[in-house]
C-alpha cells in the first residue's frame, strides 16, 4: 500500500463526513479499504512467522 493510496482514503473519509459520496467513490473506498486491510494482514502474518517461541525450562522450586 502506497503513500498516495492512503492519502487517498483519508481523502474519501474527510469528503463522506461532508457529503455523500458517489458511487464510484464509495466503490473506490471500499476497494482501497480491502486493499490496506490486506496489506495489514500480510504484514502482521510476515511478522508473526518471525518470532520463534521457546518455553521457559526452568523449574520454579
């Protein structure tokens, strides 16, 4: 997701608390809306699969 595709959706958001979108917009802030939501699960995925558990061994006595 780029810098100008999230612009871009903050831009739809400031226009739709003025006044309604069109459909096309509504159509094109959904798009980018999924767009950004799955370039956030990739990146959380890519992180999460860099982590590697290892189980506390000690014994508490």
């Amino acid at each position: 997701m780029t810098d100008i595709q999230i612009a871009r959706i903050n831009e739809l958001a400031r226009k739709a608390k003025i006044s309604p979108l069109s459909p096309d917009e509504k159509e094109e802030q959904a798009r980018l809306r999924n767009d950004y939501r799955a370039a956030m699960k990739r990146n959380l995925e890519a992180q999460l699969m860099g982590y590697k558990y290892e189980p506390n061994n000690r014994s508490e006595n």
